[in-house]
C-alpha cells in the first residue's frame, strides 16, 4: 500500500465550530497567545490559562467532526495512512482515523506541571474543568497537555520519520507559519506529489515541484480530493 501523510491544522476544523488561530484580529478567542499558550503565561496567571482551555474543552465536546474529518477514514481503505495534526481537538479521533500524531498535544488530555515533558503514560484522560488545586499524586499542580510557544515538541522526530516515508502528502487548513510543524514538508522525498487544501494557501505554486493547491474550505476540497486520489493511485 502506498503511504500518505495528512498533515492538518485549524483550518480542517473551522467548519466544525472552532475558531482557527490568525483570524483578522490576530488574537485567539479574543486572547494575546502569548497569554494563554506559553510557560510564562501560566506561571504569571494559571487562573486565566486554566479557565481558557476550560472553555475550549467545553466547546469542543458541543462539536462534531465535519466531512472533511470523516472523507479521510476513506483513505485508510486504500493507502496506509497516518495523520499529523497541529490540532488539539479530537475530531480526527471521533471521525474515525486510526493513525494520528498530536504534534501540540491534546486538549482532552492533562498532565503534571511538575517538570514531565508529557510523554503518553504520564497524561491523564480529562473531559471536565480543570481547576486550581487539581494536582497529580506528587502534588503538582495539573496542567493542559498542550505544547505551549517555546516549549518542545515531544512528536516530532516521530512526525519527521513519517513523513520522510510518505508516497503522498496532503496539507489541509494550516497557515505554516508555526515551528517545527510548518518545517515538516521539508522532510519528503523529492517529486513526492503535495496537494494543499486551504481557501487562502500560504504556499505558491512554485514552492514545492509537484504541488497542486485547491483553493476551497476543507469540507468543499477534501472529500473530491479523497475520492481523486482512490481512483487515480492504484493499490
Ligand atoms: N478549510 C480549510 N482551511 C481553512 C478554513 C477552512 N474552512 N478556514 C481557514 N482555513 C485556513 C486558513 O486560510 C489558514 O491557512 O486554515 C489556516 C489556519 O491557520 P492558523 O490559524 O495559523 O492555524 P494553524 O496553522 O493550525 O496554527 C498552527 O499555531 O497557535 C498555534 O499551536 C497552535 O497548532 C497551532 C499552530
């Protein structure tokens, strides 16, 4: 089977409700990022950091996976697929794919803001407010398992792995302009076909040999592209 990596960012779910990060304003639900997603942000105010993911949290569990999310468990029927998501909801989950990489965490998720850089058997499954006060058995105070601006990401070197081994890579709903994650396209073979699915692309048609940009929301582009790329790559 031939290998396809997806890597997905806000964009892919906008149309299920949830605001991507550079709107117009440039702010984050009404937020400076800075304030909300960084180490330094929630040691000045963990109330304001903790009452934002609260808020987050309790938005996505009101939410759905859109035919975008649900267009790409067609692909596992056909190629070998992995998806590498920027996103911390777990849309791509409900939807139905198997393979998925949380290069900046997972909202559902908490861990011990006791030094752990978040590895998987240190998270805890959480889908209620987390609140000051909720501390894990050592006594640290709980904490978002998001990677946060200036702090490592854990996945990476596995999403680089993967994606030197894609025959395939499909961007959807990422504005590539975030670190290490935007760097990752860097890491294919050569001649390897890309297609970006995003209604404003950052990329140009001459950035990448191979390149096909459409030009629409992810639930107008994705599902075509699916059913494109089963016809036309044989098994
Ligand atoms: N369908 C597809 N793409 C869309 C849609 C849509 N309906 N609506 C918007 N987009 C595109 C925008 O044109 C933009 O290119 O989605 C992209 C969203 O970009 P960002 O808001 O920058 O989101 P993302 O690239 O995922 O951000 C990366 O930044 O704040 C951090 O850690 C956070 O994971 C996040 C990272």
């Amino acid at each position: 089977m031939k290998k396809i990596v997806v890597l997905t960012g806000a964009g892919i779910s906008a149309e299920s409700g949830i605001q991507t990060f550079r709107g117009a304003d440039g702010l984050w639900e009404g937020h400076n990022v800075m304030e909300v997603a960084s180490p330094e942000g929630f040691k000045k105010n963990p109330l304001l950091v903790l009452d934002f993911y609260n808020k987050r949290r309790q938005q996505l569990l009101m939410v759905k996976p859109n035919q975008a999310h649900q267009a790409l468990i067609e692909l596992e029927t056909h190629f070998n697929t992995t998806i590498i998501t920027q996103n911390i909801d777990d849309l791509h989950e409900r939807a139905g794919s198997s393979s998925i990489v949380h290069l900046h965490g997972e909202l559902l998720k908490v861990r011990s803001s006791g030094g752990t850089d978040g590895t998987d058997d240190e998270t805890l499954d959480w889908r209620k407010d987390l609140l000051l006060g909720d501390t894990c058995p050592n006594g640290y105070q709980l904490r978002p398992h998001i990677v946060w601006f200036g702090e490592q990401v854990p996945l990476f070197d596995k999403a680089i792995e993967i994606t030197e081994q894609a025959d395939i890579l499909i961007i959807i709903g990422t504005s590539m302009q975030v670190y290490p994650a935007a760097s990752l396209v860097n890491f294919i073979s050569q001649n390897t076909p890309i297609y970006v699915v995003d209604p404003k692309p950052s990329v140009r048609k001459n950035d990448f040999n191979n390149l096909t940009i459409i030009e629409k929301t992810a639930v107008n582009g994705v599902p075509d592209l699916v059913s494109k790329l089963i016809a036309n790559f044989p098994r």
